[in-house]
C-alpha cells in the first residue's frame, strides 16, 4: 500500500479519491491545474445575477448509493435536497397538459397498476416491453434493443434518460441506459427520489471535501499544472511528475491518481485510449424567486428547455445534449428559455428578470455504444498510476454518480496493492 499519493486533477472524481484515500490512512497531495476545484461540477458567483449559480444543472437520484455516501463521509448530505416522495411532475409546453408520475416507495412496482400513478395514456404492459433493455447486449443502442416510441417513451422514460445521458436518447448505449434503469426505476421509488444541490454544487461536493482533506493533513495545491508524467525505465512504475513549478520523484511507497480530462490524460499517458466525442450541456438562469409549492425539479415537454429547476432565489431550466442550440444567440435563446419556464411555474412572461446562461461544450463523452468500447479502466499498465473520471469504464454514463465512483475506486485498488520493493 503506498504512503503518500498525489491525486491530479479536483475535480469530483479526484475529489473522491482524495478523500477514500485519506480515510483509508494514505498521505495525499492533490494537484489542480484550475484556480479552483471542482471541476465541471461547482459553483461560482455571477456578477450580472448577483448570485452564485452551478456550472450547469445535475439530476441526481436517491438511488446513487456512492454520491450520497461520498456526503456523508464530508458532512453534506443536508445539501442534497428534492421531494419527500418518488415523484416526478410535467408539463407538455405544447398541449399544457400536467401530469406527476408517482412511483411506489418500496421495490414492486405497484405504480404502473394505477392509472392515477402512471404515465397518462399506458398501460402496465407498456412499462413491461422495455424488459428487454435489461438484457441488450454490449454494442447495442437504447432503439436496437426496444421500441422507443409512445406515451411511456415521450413523457417520461426518454426525457430521464436524456437527463443522465446528456444524448439522443434513442443513440444511447443500451449498455449504460440499463445500467441506470437497475439503480433506480428497478429498484423502486425510495431509489427514484430527483435530488438536487440546495445551495449549490460547491456547497454540497467541493468545499466540504477541501475542509475535511485540510484538516485530515492533506496537501492542496491549486493552480498545479501537470506538464508530464516521467516513467522509470523498466516500464512499470511513473518516477517523477513535471509540474509546471516544479518536478517530483516518487519513491517505492508512493503513487498517483490521474484524474483529468481524457484530452488531458492522453496527453500525459502513452497510447491511452479514451472516449473521442463529446455531449454539450446548456443552462439558464434567472433571478426570481420560485412560486410557492413549484417542485424543485419538473420536467418539460416539446420545448427547447427538458428540465426545470427551483432554487431560493432563481429558476433554471437545462438542455442536454444541446449541440443544437449552443450557437444560438444568446438574447434570443434566453427569451425562447424564459417564456417556457414561465408557463410551467404559472408565472407572467413579461418583464424577463435578469439571466445568465451557461454552456458546455464538452460536458460529458457521448454515451453511444462506439464511445462506449473507448472507455480505459482503473489500472494503467504502471503499477503505481491509476486513473479516475466519468470517462473511464465505470458502468455509468458521465454522472456525478460515476465520477465518484471512479475517484474511489482508483483509491481502493490502488491501495489495495502489495506495496513495491526498493
């Protein structure tokens, strides 16, 4: 087991394997390039709202054991917030029509048997047709598997799997989509709960986990840019990282976990394999605050925006997968934004408060079945380098919930190993 290990990148996969490695007694050094840690998921403070907004919306979901695990361990999981029952509301911004989706609390899925609890217009053995997602083989999309059409699709399954997907759902990894559908819709609504960040992504997996490295001994540098990765002659361990300041020899009993970007990753570690496309995600925010009893989360048909967020103070409405509209002028797509959150929290269209909105362009790899096969896993061909982010091979599309898991079980398998001999 090594003693001391230096985790590149803050991101929350890093951030994870920073913390499960301290926890566990290893000395850790965290580099991050950026002036700030977090990564893609964090929060910062914008002058025009006058507020502190995300990089972008999350969905997550009560079911995603390793997130809300990685809270408790850094005292936040207060910050995770979202309805008190497994319930999911929507509007069609085309019909008007209303209609909450209310899943069963324990594991048998008694909802599809009420008409009242349903998608409107299916019936049980529509939910029983998609059987066989569960089932698809590797290589396989979500529309090679089952059919991808209809009430059941349209109003409710396509618009979650677009929201963990960031794609096309339809184009999605069959793989992946029934990987996600197993941790939450199988395994009933006390998994299915939308959670989101009351005070900000910062607040609820960033901040908390600095102060607890901090005071745990952890060495944080920021502004620490990775410029190479030396690997000793033999070809079985990295020797020494070359950083922009500065350069560091690792002796037997110490070790690196890699948790950039793959553009990044690629960069550093010789004929590494990643993911090659990416998915945008856009988000818009504005300045108001909520009406009384809007849900905190509402999903949003026929319109350009899919989800709808309310927070003190602001709504937000996200596009994923949104190649399409990210070149969009801004003005114009903030007004197009505006009007649908408008109608479906019941507020008047006019004056737009103030907004801001927020792009991606690269926010998360194409879950397609061909990016899929591209993922690399945990362990490198260098015994004391490993590799961690929601680009790797862990099961899941690029979640919160994956880049956690990434991060910590980088640490585990790392640490897990017989330590090197001098």
């Amino acid at each position: 087991m090594p003693r001391l290990v230096h985790v590149v990148g803050a991101g929350l996969a890093g951030l994870a394997a920073a913390v499960q490695l301290q926890r566990r007694g290893a000395r850790v050094v965290l580099h991050e390039a950026a002036q700030q840690a977090g990564g893609r998921c964090r929060s910062y403070y914008d002058a025009k709202l006058g507020a502190t907004i995300d990089s972008g919306n999350h969905l997550m979901m009560s079911g995603n054991a390793a997130t809300l695990n990685y809270a408790r361990a850094i005292g936040a999981v207060d910050e995770l917030t979202g309805p008190a029952l497994p319930e999911f509301p929507f509007v069609d911004l085309a019909t008007h029509a209303r209609w909450t989706v209310r899943l069963s609390s324990g594991r048998l899925p008694w909802w599809i048997f009420d008409q009242n609890a349903r998608v409107p217009n299916t019936g049980p053995s529509d939910y029983l047709s998609f059987v066989p997602l569960l089932f698809a083989k590797p290589g396989r999309s979500v529309a090679q598997a089952v059919r991808s059409n209809g009430p059941l699709w349209d109003r409710l399954l396509a618009p979650l799997f677009r929201a963990m997907l960031n794609v096309e759902p339809r184009d999605a990894s069959a793989a992946l989509t029934a990987a996600m559908v197993r941790e939450t819709l199988i395994a009933g609504g006390l998994a299915c709960r939308p959670l989101i960040a009351r005070n900000g992504l910062s607040s609820a997996f960033v901040d908390p986990a600095l102060r607890l490295l901090q005071h745990g001994g952890a060495t944080i540098e920021i502004g620490s840019r990775l410029e190479k990765i030396r690997f000793a002659a033999n070809a079985s361990r990295v020797e020494a990282l070359d950083f922009a300041e500065q350069s560091v020899a690792l002796d037997a009993n110490q070790a690196v976990i890699l948790a950039v970007p793959p553009d990044i990753a690629q960069t550093l570690v010789p004929g590494l394999r990643a993911p090659a496309r990416f998915a945008a995600t856009l988000s818009a925010y504005f300045a108001v605050e909520p009406p009384f009893g809007l849900p905190p989360v509402t999903g949003l048909l026929n319109g350009t925006a899919q989800w709808l967020f309310a927070s003190d103070g602001r709504l937000s409405a996200s596009v994923y997968g949104a190649e399409h509209v990210i070149d969009a002028p801004r003005e114009e797509l903030a007004a197009r934004l505006w009007a649908e959150v408008a109608q479906a929290a019941h507020l008047p269209a006019t004056p737009m408060p103030a907004w801001q909105i927020v792009v991606d362009k690269r926010a998360t790899f194409a879950a397609s079945p061909d990016q899929e096969t591209l993922r690399p896993g945990t362990r490198t061909r260098w015994n004391n380098l490993m590799l961690a982010g929601d680009w790797t091979a862990t099961g899941l599309p690029a979640t919160i919930e994956g880049a956690i898991r990434s991060g910590q079980k980088a640490a585990d398998t790392l640490l897990n190993q017989p330590m090197e001999r001098r």
